[in-house]
C-alpha cells in the first residue's frame, strides 16, 4: 500500500489529527478518503466504521479501557491513546474481525510508530479487554441514571441532564440510542419525475447492489444504504435527485410555496431548502439564496447547476447585516439560522464534545440578529419560516413565541402539508421532530405569517 500504511494506521492519523486540532470527523474523514481513493471499497467502509464510531462511542470506550488499564485514558501518551481507542472499538463493537487480529495489529502498529517498549503493555490492555469485555461494571439506570444514560450512549453527563430539563427520560434514551445507530442516507427526487421514472432510476441502483426504502412521510424521498458514492448512482449527474434529510423537506412543503412567488433563503448553505424551494416553483419566480462563506456558495453553486435551477440566484452575503434592497420582497423567507445542532449529533458525533452549555445559551442572541433582518424582508401578508436543526426549547419554540412578540407575526396552522403523526403539532404552527421518536433528524420549524397592510 502506498505510504507505507495500512487501514488501521490511516485511521490512528486520523484519530491523532482531530485530536490535535479538534477538527470535525465528517471533513477529516472526506479529506483523507479522497486521498487515499486508490482503495478498496471495502477497506474505505473500515476506515470510515472504525474512525467514525470512535468517535461515536468514546465515552463507553473510555469509561471500559479506565477499568482495564492500569493507566488512566486522561494520562496515556496521545499516540498510544487513540491506538487503544480503536482497537477497543474493533474488540467491542465490531463482530467481524478478530479479537487476536486486532491485539497483533495493535501490538504492531505501536512497534512501528517507536512505541516499541510499550507493545506488551498494549498487548496486556487489549487481551484483557477481549477476556473481560462481557463482565465490565457499567453503572446501573436506576441507581445512575444520569451516568448510565452518559456511558451507555456515549454522551457527555451534562449533555444527557441538559436533555432531561426538557424531555422524560424514556424520550431522551430513544434520542440517545437513535444519535448511534448509522442512518440511511435520504435523498429527494425532483418532484417532476413520476412514479414509474423514480422506479427505473431505483432498479438502476439496486443492480449496484444499493438497499432502497421509501420514506413513510412523502413519496418522493428514498433512504438508501451500501452506495459506494452518491455522485456514481444513475441520475446524479442528470439532477434528478439531491440529498436531504425528510425533516427540511417537510419544512418546505410547509411553507405552501406557490409558482411564482420570491423565496429569500438568508442562511442556505448547504442549499437543501432552496433547491427544494426552487423545484416547487417549476421554472417560475425565483429563489434568491445567501450565506456567508465563498467556498458553500460554490458548492451551491455546483449542485444548482446539476440540478438545473435557472430560477435560483446565490450570491456571498452575511445574513446579520441588514440589506436594503431586499425589504419586503419576499412572499416566503426561509431563515434556518445557525444552532447548536443537537438534532444531528446521529451524523456530526463531534458535535456532542464542541458544544458547552454556555455556547448553546449564547446562541440565541445571533439567531435574533438574523431574525430581526428576516422578518423585515417578508412582505406584509408573507411567510417567514424559521427552522433549526437542535432540539433545544430556547432555540426553537421559545425562539417562535419571542418572533410573535416582537414583531407583526402569527404562527399559521400548516397541518395540511404534513404526515399524520405531525398534524397535531403543525396546527400550533410548531413542529419539533426528535431521532428515535421522528424519522428524521432532530429539527425544528415553525411558520409565521406576516400580518397584512392594515391588520
């Protein structure tokens, strides 16, 4: 193998960078697989399932290799922290290869990073854990229930009581248990396709061996598993399909966008909504989306050239500065403001140890800047939609109640748009989706109507 290095060695260069830089595993990873493209499919799928789920599972890991080792994880040398880190990962959670394997790996790699003299202190914490790793002493729910909730899942101790102020007990443990388990990625046809056109483009995927499966909540998202790459699936280059998860989706059609009307999206990197918003005006009126970064706008760029939205302009621009040229111009404004992302730690683990307290109270005070250009860019009688991706009260609903207070809006039923389950929740103009509980990620929207000239 070129470099010298094998998969394991990749993932440990990996490990190291992240926690050198405190980077985000999701780029890391894009980065290096890109790099190393030369690859098997099947060795990309280990370094992808090991560095991820090290990731994922760090607290658990840490807590079993701290009654193991005779050395606390806090103390060990980095190299040979993360060394153990993932081993540990391979030992617990990966059935399919080899205890032995994994401590001779192990035992291997360290000699060859000039760890020589500590290849039997690996050995011995690696063999232990194979021996032990059924009788570790995890802390018990109802003695523990914060700990246990926290070890179990993978998630820091005030993270899991920062979800118990505002959900019962058996919620936040199906949110946690959702936040591990290894989604389907959900991809939204164009809606111009019919049934039967969406069904040629699945029988094309599922000859490469893709698994398919309708999305209960609308007929034009599919969740799809074991696709070596969404940019080599029949369609992609043609734009018939754009990946995004079900919750924005269910955001855009609760706007009630009509063909021909003006769609400000302030916040719109990655370009999901604005997409979605610009196929439901089938080549009419215009999406106009902003966001603060060269390099998303290129990438919106690119997708909306794929995806041929000649009615959908991009252009750099920072959703806190307030623009006069576009007061009131807007029949909907999408607002999907920057959050502290709690609803997709499933996808983003790195989230739940970037994240403070005090980081997600201060987030509010941004969302309001935004908030407050937004509303003035809604026509009177307009739609704002406000949208997060956390599932955090402050964030969300209370964030509602305080544009309703603040300014000439009205939370509007949208019961109509949305599956069964969420009707009862959209006739209050709200709608909070939580993983484990919901099919999607975790996300918030609500949609507020501008009050008309003279109202």
């Amino acid at each position: 193998m070129a470099d010298g290095m094998n998969t394991r060695e990749i993932v440990l260069e990996i490990l190291l960078e992240l926690a050198k830089t405190d980077g985000y595993v999701n780029l890391l990873l894009a980065d290096v697989l890109e790099k190393y493209d030369y690859l098997m499919p099947k060795e990309k799928a280990f370094v992808k399932r090991v560095t991820e789920g090290c990731i994922e599972e760090r607290i658990r890991i840490d807590y079993v290799l701290d009654r193991i080792s005779s050395v606390p994880v806090k103390k060990m040398k980095p190299l040979i922290r993360e060394l153990l880190r993932m081993s540990a990962y391979q030992i617990m959670f990966m059935d399919s290869v080899p205890d032995a394997a994994v401590c001779n790996e192990a035992v291997s790699l360290a000699g060859k990073r000039k760890f020589a003299s500590l290849r039997g202190y690996v050995n011995g914490v690696l063999r232990n854990l194979s021996r032990k790793k059924q009788e570790i002493p995890y802390p018990e729910q109802e003695k523990e229930p914060v700990a246990y909730l926290s070890v179990m899942y993978s998630m820091p101790q005030w993270l899991v009581g920062f979800f118990l102020e505002s959900y019962a007990p058996e919620t936040v443990e199906r949110i946690l248990d959702a936040f591990l388990k290894r989604g389907a990625v959900t991809v939204r046809f164009e809606e111009r396709l019919t049934e039967s056109e969406r069904e040629v483009y699945w029988a094309a995927w599922e000859d490469k061996g893709v698994v398919i499966r309708q999305h209960p909540y609308l007929p034009y998202a599919v969740q799809i598993e074991k696709a070596e790459g969404i940019k080599h699936l029949p369609g992609y280059a043609d734009g018939v399909f754009a990946v995004q998860d079900v919750s924005s989706m269910l955001a855009i059609e609760a706007a009630g966008i009509q063909q021909g009307q003006t769609i400000v999206d302030v916040c719109a990197a990655p370009g999901g909504k604005s997409l979605h918003a610009a196929s439901k005006l089938a080549g009419t009126g215009k999406v106009l989306s902003f966001d603060l970064t060269e390099h998303k706008i290129m990438r919106m760029e690119e997708n909306r050239a794929r995806m041929r939205k000649e009615n959908m302009l991009i252009e750099v621009s920072d959703a806190c500065v307030y623009r006069e040229d576009l007061y009131e111009i807007a029949d909907i404004v999408i607002a999907d403001v920057p959050c502290s992302g709690l609803g997709v730690i499933g996808k983003k683990p790195d989230i739940k140890y970037h994240v403070s307290r005090q980081s997600i109270e201060e987030m509010p005070k941004l969302q309001k800047q935004i908030l407050e250009n937004a509303v003035r860019y809604v026509k009177p009688s307009g739609v704002l939609m406000y949208s997060t991706c956390t599932i955090s009260p402050e964030e969300n609903e209370k964030m509602a109640e305080w544009l309703c207070n603040t300014f000439p809006l009205a939370l509007e039923d949208m019961s109509a748009y949305l599956p069964e389950e969420m009707k009862e929740m959209g006739e209050r103009g709200m709608v909070q989706l939580l993983p484990g509980i919901h099919e999607t990620d975790g996300f918030f929207f609500a949609k507020l109507r501008k009050k008309g000239q003279g109202e």
